[in-house]
C-alpha cells in the first residue's frame, strides 16, 4: 500500500466531512488557513525546552521571538498588563494546562472544589478517571435540581465547610453565564486560590458577550479550538507571583519540547481573536445558539436550564423516549454532528446518557446565521421525530449538503 497516498486519500475525505456536514460539536470550530500553515510549518523540527531567553538548545533566536509574540498576545487579548499577569502558552492541551496548574500551586492529596463531570463539568476537574481525581482530593458542587442553575449559595456552603486549597470553576456542557465575580468572594471568603477553565468560552469572553474571569481569578486556563477556533493546544495566564510555579510545573515539570509550530499558530488565532471580524463571529454564535433554542422548544423538545446564554444547547431527549447515544448516531447518518451528554442527575448511563449537547461555533464560523439555525432545527427534528426511518433520513442528508454548498470551508479556511 502507498501509505502517503492513502494517508492524502483519508485526510481529502475528513475535509470533505467537515464541508459536507452540519458541525453542531460545541467544542468544535474550524481554524483558520494561517493557523493551518504554522501547525504545518518547519517550526516543528526545533527543540527548544526552556523559555524565551532561558533555552536548553541553541538557535532559538526566532523561536523565542515566536513565543514571546504568543505570551504578548494572550494578554492583551484580555486587556491585562504584563507587570500583573503571566501567560505561559506552552501546554499541548487544556489536560496539561490543568495539569499543570495543580501540580504548580498545590501538593497531590490537596482539596480541591470542581463541578462535578456529570453537572456539566470536565474530566480534569476532578473525575476519579481521570488524574485529576487519582492525584488530588476533589469534592464538587453541582447544579440545583430545580433551575439547572449553579446554585451560588450552595458552593459557597460548601467551600465554606470543605475549606478547600482551590476552587475550579468552568464547564464543558453548562449552557448558562458563569458568574465568576461570585466565585471570587467565594474563594476569597473561603480562602482558596480561584482557578477558572475558559476552555468552552474563551472567545466568547474576548470578544464581550460573556463576563470575563479577571480579575476575579487568580489562574485562567483555556484550550484554543473551541470558540476561540484556533489550533488544537492551549495556554494558561496566571498572576505573576504565580508564573514561576506555573512555568516550572510545565517545564521540566510535565512536557518536554513545546510544540513552536503551534505556539505559532495560537499567536495567530490571538492576533485575530483581537479583530473585529471575530468580535462578530462570537455575537453570531450567542444569537445562533439562541435562535436554535427558540425553534427546537417550538418543536417541543426540552433544554436544560430552559435555554442558553452562550454557544451551546444541551437537549433533555427523555419526553422523545430516546437517548443521546441513539439520537447522536442517527443524526450522523444525516451527516449532524453532535455529541451524546449527560445532564444533571441524570437517571441514565454515561454509555447512554438521556442529553444531547449542540453547539453554534463551528455553524457561525462559516457564516450562518438565524435564518439558517430554523433549517437546522428543522432537519434535527426531522431525524429524530421520525427515528429509526432511513427514507427520512437520506433526504435529510441531502437537505444538510444543500445548506452546507451554500457556505464552503474555502470562504473561512
Ligand atoms: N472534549 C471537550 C468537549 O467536548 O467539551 C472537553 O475536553
């Protein structure tokens, strides 16, 4: 087998994918063609462990200007002045960042406060999968059972009782604003270091349209994927009395050589994160995700907490009597993409979890707008009113490839 043909072949038809389909992922996005060349580019054969200026290798002279532009650009992104913050933009992923962040400021067994993975938090927050939950010693709160609201007052209680070191605050399937100024008296008043995981909503709160976490908390970590739609990495902005806890736990504390090629490409996607053209792209995915809501509740299907206020929907399918893994198969077949989730409390298994999460950056990205979330609600419906039917189906992925033809990757890649 020629394995560069092959390797070409499968690569033509992913893209292909993402052309043909509607990417309704929330932790999904499409970058940019700059991003895509710097993640491609000779960068990637240098080693350069260490810092700027602080190197274990020779011939970093570009490098470091590369990183030090990426550091730069992380902060003003959020309007802060290097004299008080850090940005270490090394982490390959937001696991690392996390990662890092725990073992920088705290010793493993520490207490530690998290929504718990199954209210809608993350895996690194404290799953006893993940090692998170295996190294430290996680409590969490969760949602009221009522609103599906973070219940402030119940953290709160909670911090106050378990006295925890940290408190990490940030979601991967909450669909409402996080109030991190609350936070911030919470840890305050509890005495914990304030940690909060933008990953889901960082391009949201750069462009305005979602509170942003500083200076409330004391460490901020991010991927760069998501609404941000930049590379597939992440960074972390710490207070400076931090940074050299956050740097060492980084390197040499848990990565080697940090990837240049797409501390290159995160640069980039800041740069444009800072335009105004982005500051659109994020306003298009709240009013997405909004007018989403609106037209699946008018079709009768129940979203936890009733609605969102950012870029993502998470579907309660118990009234259509089918669970999320089978609704997220059977819009794949029609070419949606989506993911099966659970919600609060749920009564099911994480296998087969009664939710569906949906999410508008990858959509918005492309240049779709209200107009176009009707006929995506319109063809979601379709396929799960009618589940199980194959005719319906097919038609339906038609429809989906008429839409998408209307908005080629070409324009946005
Ligand atoms: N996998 C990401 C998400 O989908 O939210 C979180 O790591």
């Amino acid at each position: 087998m020629n394995l560069s043909k092959k390797i070409k072949e499968l690569i033509n038809l992913e893209v292909d994918r993402q052309q043909r389909g509607l990417i309704l992922i929330a932790s999904e996005n499409y970058c940019s063609a700059e991003v895509l060349a710097a993640m491609g580019s000779p960068l990637s054969n240098k080693y350069s462990e260490g810092y700027p200026g602080k190197r274990y290798y020779s011939g970093n002279e570009h490098i470091d200007q590369i990183e030090r532009l990426a550091q730069q650009l992380a902060l003003e992104m959020f309007n802060l002045k290097d004299k008080d913050w850090h940005a270490n933009v090394q982490p390959h992923s937001g696991s690392s960042a996390n990662l890092a962040v725990y073992l920088g400021v705290l010793k493993p067994g520490d207490k530690i406060l998290a929504m718990d993975l199954a209210h809608g938090g993350h895996l690194t927050h404290g799953s006893p999968v993940n090692f998170s939950g295996k190294l430290f010693n996680f409590v969490h709160y969760g949602v009221d059972p009522k609103t599906n609201l973070i219940d402030y007052k119940a953290v709160e209680k909670i911090a106050l009782k378990e006295k925890p070191k940290m408190i990490v605050c940030g979601a991967t399937a909450y669909p409402r604003t996080i109030d991190f100024k609350k936070f911030g008296v919470i840890a305050k008043k509890s005495g914990a270091i304030l940690v909060a995981d933008i990953s889901h909503i960082a391009g949201l709160i750069v462009a305005g349209v979602h509170p942003s976490p500083f200076p409330y908390a004391d460490i901020v970590t991010s991927t760069t994927h998501k609404t941000l739609g930049g590379p597939r990495s992440a960074f972390i902005i710490c207070r400076t009395e931090l940074a050299k806890e956050i740097d060492k736990a980084i390197f040499p504390g848990l990565q080697g050589g940090p990837l240049e090629n797409m501390i290159a490409a995160k640069a980039l996607c800041f740069n444009h994160a800072l335009t105004n053209d982005f500051k659109k792209i994020q306003t298009q995915t709240i009013k997405n995700a909004r007018a989403l809501a609106t037209e699946l509740i008018k079709r009768n299907y129940n979203l936890v907490s009733g609605g969102t206020d950012n870029h993502l929907l998470l579907l309660d399918l118990r009234p259509q009597k089918i669970n999320g893994k089978q609704a997220a198969d059977a819009l794949e077949t029609a070419d949606i993409f989506t993911n099966a989730n659970m919600i609060p409390f749920d009564p099911a298994s994480p296998f087969a979890p009664s939710g569906l999460r949906l999410g508008t950056p990858a959509l918005s990205t492309r240049g779709m707008k209200e107009k176009e979330m009707k006929l995506v609600a319109e063809l979601i419906d379709k396929v799960l009113r009618n589940f199980g039917s194959t005719r319906i189906t097919k038609k339906a992925k038609q429809e989906v490839t008429q839409l998408t033809k209307k908005f080629p990757l070409s324009a946005v890649r």
